[in-house]
C-alpha cells in the first residue's frame, strides 16, 4: 500500500512537470510562428513594390532636382516621410568635387537646403493628371515627383545619380546630368 502511494504521487509530478515543460515550449512556438506570418507577408509586399523613373531634371542653376517615380507594383506606397531620399553629385565640371547627402523629408511645399518634399502625386505627372483615388497614396500606375534642394549646387556637365528607397525598402536609382 505504501508503493501504491509513493507511485501515485511520483505519477503526479512527472505530469505536473510534463505539463510544465509542454506549457512553457509552446509560448516560443506560438511567437516563431507568428514571426514566420510577418516574415511572409513583408517579404510578399516586397516582391510586389516595383518602381520605374519617368525622368530627373534639374533646376535652379543646379540647386533643385525633381525626379519622377512611377509606381509599376501592386502595392499602394505610403508613410512619405519613411522614405531615403540619396544624392550624389559632382559639384564641379569634369566629374570633381563628389557630394553624397541624404535628404530629410519636409511636409513644407518648398523643400530648404538639405530637404525633399513631394512635389505631387499625378495620374500622368507630364500631362499635370492630379491623383483623385486615395490622395496622398501613391497608388498603382500614379507617379510622384519628388522636389530635392542640395547645397552646394550641381556642377554642369556631370554624371550624377538619385536614389530613394520607399517604406518597404524597396528602391529606385537613376542616373541624370546637368
């Protein structure tokens, strides 16, 4: 009868500890899984984000860049000041003098020394078609025309290059001279 007891008691704390043990590894498992579901859909936004230049030209005696994206992917791009705008350039003729400057985003129409703003968000950006679906969304088909102001100035007759990369990480580079 003593065994008995001894045995039932044995019983219940290899099952306590069992149950312990199989509470305690499903936490993590329901966590991994849930990080897996993210992973998936981020890297599915990814794979339908697809952005195409329609033009770069500058301005302003090589001050400020405007620089035509199109959205060529399915998915709507959003959250503006999320995006990396980067600028490297060449401040004087012959390729001399290499500037690279990230650019901050500013709500501002006019973009300061150091900035970049949207210059609007088009149907077709050359035939001034304003956006009339989700206003501020740079949905699929739209273009935006993204207005930079960089110091010191673009020299003539260089190569240069542009490159922004939206919320997703997604980016686009273009290459344009003065």
């Amino acid at each position: 009868m003593a065994n008995l007891l001894v045995s039932l008691i044995m019983v219940a704390v290899i099952l306590t500890v069992v149950q312990a043990f199989t509470r305690s590894s499903l936490g993590p498992q329901d966590k991994l899984a849930a990080s897996a579901k993210v992973m998936r859909a981020r890297t599915g936004e990814i794979a339908r984000t697809e952005l195409t230049s329609k033009g770069v030209t500058v301005q302003d005696a090589g001050t400020t860049i405007n620089f035509t994206v199109a959205n060529t992917g399915q998915t709507p791009l959003r959250a503006l000041d999320e995006w990396d705008l980067i600028v490297t350039y060449h401040e004087a003729a012959g390729n001399q003098g290499l500037q690279l400057q990230r650019l901050t985003y500013t709500e501002s129409a006019t973009p300061a020394n150091g900035e970049w703003t949207s210059g609007g968000i088009y149907m077709d950006a050359s035939l001034n078609d304003a956006e009339v679906f989700n206003t501020g969304i740079v949905d699929f088909g739209e273009e935006i025309v993204v207005t930079a102001k960089v110091t010191p100035a673009i020299g003539t007759d260089t190569d240069n290059l542009i490159t922004i990369a939206v919320q997703n990480g997604v980016t686009l580079s273009a290459n344009f001279s003065n």
